[in-house]
C-alpha cells in the first residue's frame, strides 16, 4: 500500500543505486526506471540533478515512434527536484524545442511546477501561428503540440499580457485544449466568465470532460464552484480532490491563526458530506 | 414528483432488463428513490455488478432504507468479491447500525482502497450508539476512538480528513475528550496537507463551542 517503487529484480531500490543506475548505460532499462524513481522519490542531491540533465542529452533510448523515453522520464523527475538549481530550467526550457511532442508536452508541465516565469516566452513561442495551426499532427494521435500543457503553464506563469495569445483558443475544436485556455484565461485576468465556462462542463455529457473540468476547477481554486462541484456526476473521490483545491485556495485568504472564514467552512461541510 | 414515482414492480424489471451501463444507472436510482424494503436485496445483488455508477446509486438507496438492510447485507457479505464487499461496508458506513462497527474498524485501518477506509473512517463516529446497550456502549465507542486515531496516520490525506471527521463526530457523544482533542491539536499545526490542518481546526472550534 506504500508504494514504494522496487527494483525491476524485485529487490527495493536505493538512492545510491539509483545513481549507479542513471549513471551507467548498458542497461536502458534500469537507466530509464532510476529517472522516473529519482523524481518520484524527490531525490535532491546535486548527483540526481547531474545525471537527470545528462540524460536529457540521451540519444540511444529510442522508442518505435522516434521518441526519447528517457528523457520523457528525466525531464518530469526535473520538474519535482530542479526548484534550487539554476542549471534545470533552461535545460528544461531547451526541451521544448526537441521533436518528441511527450518530451515537449512534459517539459511544459515541469516548466509550470518549476514555476519560474523565465519561461513563459519560450512557451509562448509554441503558440506561434495561433489556432490556425493547432491542428492533428499527421499520422500522430495527437496535435502538434500539448496545447492543453502549454496553456496551463502559462496560466500559471503568465499574467494579464498574455490574454490576447491565450483568448483565441476558447474556441479550439478540442474540448480539452478549450478547458485548457479557460482555466489559464481566469488564472490571469481572475474573471469569473472563464471559469464559469469550466463549471458548463461540469454538466456535459462525457464522464472524461466532467472529471477534467473538476481537476481544472480545484487547480484554480474557483469558490463559486464548490456547489456545482458536490453536485457533479462524477466518482466523490474526484469531487472532494475539487474541492480540496477550493479550500486550499481560500485557506490562503482567511487570516493565520484566526478562526476559519465562513466560506471555508462552507466548503468543508460539502466535503463532509462526500466521504 | 410524487406521480411519476414508478411501481417496485416496474423498477425491478426495469433493474432486470437493463442492457447498458446507462440503463443499469437509472433503473437502480429510480429503484433507490421508492425507498422500498423490497428492493434490498435487488440493490445488494447490484453491489456485485461491477458498474460503479449503478453501485454509488445502490448504497445510497440501502443507506435510505437503513437498519432493515443491514442484516441482509451482513448475511451476504461473505459471499462477495472485493468489489461488492467494498461497497457493502460503504452502505454500512452510511447506516450506522453497531452491528457494523467490527467491519468498519477493520476497513478504516485495513482496506486496501482509499475510498473505503474513508467511508468507514467517517462511518466509525457516525454509528448509532444509543442503540448498543448502556453496559457496551463505553466499550464499543472507545473501540472506534482508538482505530480512527491510528488512522490519522493515513497515507492519504483524504483518509485523515475522514478520521477528524469520524472522531469530531465521537468527541461530541464522549464526557472524555482529551485524547481526540490532543490529536486533533496535532494535526491542526503538523499535519502535511492544509485542507486536513483546517478541518482538524474547525473540528477543535466545534468541540469547544459545544462545551
């Protein structure tokens, strides 16, 4: 029930294998699972970032699509244990321009944990051409790029500057990439009429939609929600992690060390009743 | 509202004959609303169907019905697989009834899914204990005192929450509140998660105020 990753011979790993693991290429295998495990661990040393940013420079993993799995793996673990070191964001940053759209669209999220705003030019500078050319990459499942990742990011680092960028992809033919911009949309101007499009979702049809629309809605927070949220045809395990993002939110509003707000106490009691 | 209410009859058939999951969803919530001691048994066998959504619709309507479905869930318990059982100590939480506070005890620290440890966390200082009997009663509360403060230490944060609100719910029924008090003291200033930090805090206001 921990959790606790193992090694792929069953014995559990170390941190000190795992640095021999990175470090070493015979086996692609154990290189690429030490990635993800250093990350998942939150491993900080020094050593872990070393090798995290070497591997990024991996040319020999290959997948059968051309992509770089182990830079996918070391480009996520940068984004939980880069924050204190100056080298990983522009390493990261540089991973945006590698023709793996998973590496580019992890790199966008790690970007967005990371939270440095030296980013968001290098973001922006994916969204060149507009919606007109977010479209489906040919004979690829996917779109060019993660749109949905890009926009997020850059909720999250942008400010208000970025509306005129970010607004036209309210109306992508994607849902997702929609939500995605509205989310951003309301993080940077805090207008309640894009994140009143998230809560629409909340009613659609697709299960897929509704659960991505209560995800967004607690990343931002949005207290005006927080009914609609309890009210959700969805699983209450998705609901109360809503709403737990919601309460979060406002925690950061109500004064330290003074009784909670009114509206804090309104959300708890909707999460009460979803256990 | 109260004429367009479908027959059991008509909701049975209906849960019978359903051919989609869809159709499962709203023939078993349409059998839930009637509120019908006939329709507990229907509403156990649907825990076993392995449709979730029909499933949360089937707890929520033996959890209506209340005391009289809980014999006939405890009797059939044993016969599940791990997905019906799950949803069953889910009902019982629900419920209350003491005669499924052993279950609850051993899924609040045991189980292996979170929403059933949290179901039964909040289940444990939700049960009806003015009906276990005076000469128990003390015994059976300081039962689910100990596992919901074991439980605390969850891995999961939504578990913990679950747990204060289980041992909020105890406290106020207890003349002895100092060991829930001191833990949710604990939680309140060390626990990793703010949302379960701010529910340990409204739980102290609430026990307080009540003094």
């Amino acid at each position: 029930m921990s959790g606790i990753p193992h090694n792929p011979d069953g014995k559990p790993l170390t941190v000190d294998q795992a640095l021999i693991n990175i470090n070493q290429t015979a086996d692609p295998g154990l290189r690429y699972y030490a990635a993800w495990w250093l990350g998942r661990m939150r491993t900080c040393q020094p050593e872990a970032i070393d090798a995290l940013l070497l591997a990024l420079e991996d040319k020999t993993n290959r997948s059968p699509d051309g992509g770089y799995p182990l830079r996918r793996n070391a480009v996520i673990a940068l984004g939980k244990i880069g924050q204190d070191d100056d080298r990983v964001v522009p390493a990261v940053i540089h991973c945006l321009q590698c023709d793996d759209y998973y590496v580019r669209e992890k790199a966008a999220q790690s970007l967005e944990s990371l939270g440095d705003p030296v980013a968001v030019y290098p973001l922006i500078e994916l969204l060149d051409g507009g919606v007109d050319k977010a479209v489906q990459a040919p004979g690829k499942p996917h779109l060019i790029h993660s749109y949905n990742a890009i926009l997020e990011a850059l909720g999250t680092l942008g400010d208000k500057k970025l509306a005129n960028t970010i607004a036209p992809f309210l109306a992508h033919t994607v849902p997702q990439v929609r939500n995605a911009a509205a989310r951003a949309m309301y993080q940077i101007t805090g207008e309640a009429q894009y994140a009143d499009r998230l809560v629409d979702v909340l009613s659609h049809d697709q299960l897929q939609l509704r659960r991505a629309a209560l995800m967004d809605l607690g990343a931002v927070g949005y207290l005006a929600s927080a009914d609609a949220i309890a009210n959700t045809l969805a699983e209450n395990s998705m609901k109360l992690i809503a709403l737990k993002g919601v309460l979060e939110h406002q925690l950061t509003k109500d004064e330290k060390g003074n009784a909670l707000s009114a509206d804090s106490r309104r959300v708890m009691t909707l999460m009460d009743s979803l256990l | 509202m109260e004429a367009t209410l479908k027959t059991f009859d008509v909701c049975l058939k209906a849960v019978n004959d359903a051919d989609s999951a869809q159709g499962l969803l709203d023939a078993v919530e349409d059998l839930a609303e009637l509120k019908d001691e006939r329709a507990i048994d229907p509403l156990i066998q649907v825990l076993g169907f392995n449709n979730p959504g029909a499933a949360v619709a089937a707890v929520e309507g033996l959890i209506q019905i209340g005391i009289p479905a809980v014999s006939p869930i405890l009797e059939t318990l044993d016969g599940y697989n791990y997905g019906a059982r799950a949803w069953a100590i889910r009902a019982l939480a629900g419920i209350g009834d003491p005669r499924g506070q052993r279950l609850l005890l051993n899924a609040a620290a045991n189980d292996f899914s979170l929403s059933v440890r949290r179901a039964a966390a909040r289940g444990l200082g939700a049960i009806r204990w003015h009906e276990i009997q005076e000469t128990e009663r003390d015994g059976a509360m300081e039962r689910s005192q100990t596992i919901l403060l074991q439980v605390t230490q969850d891995e999961e944060w939504v578990v913990r929450y679950a747990a204060i609100v289980g041992l909020e719910a105890l406290a106020l029924k207890l003349n002895d509140r100092e060991k829930i008090c001191h833990s949710l003291c604990q939680l309140k200033e060390k626990d990793p998660t703010a949302a379960v930090q701010a529910r340990a805090q409204w739980a102290l206001e609430k026990i307080e105020h009540e003094r």
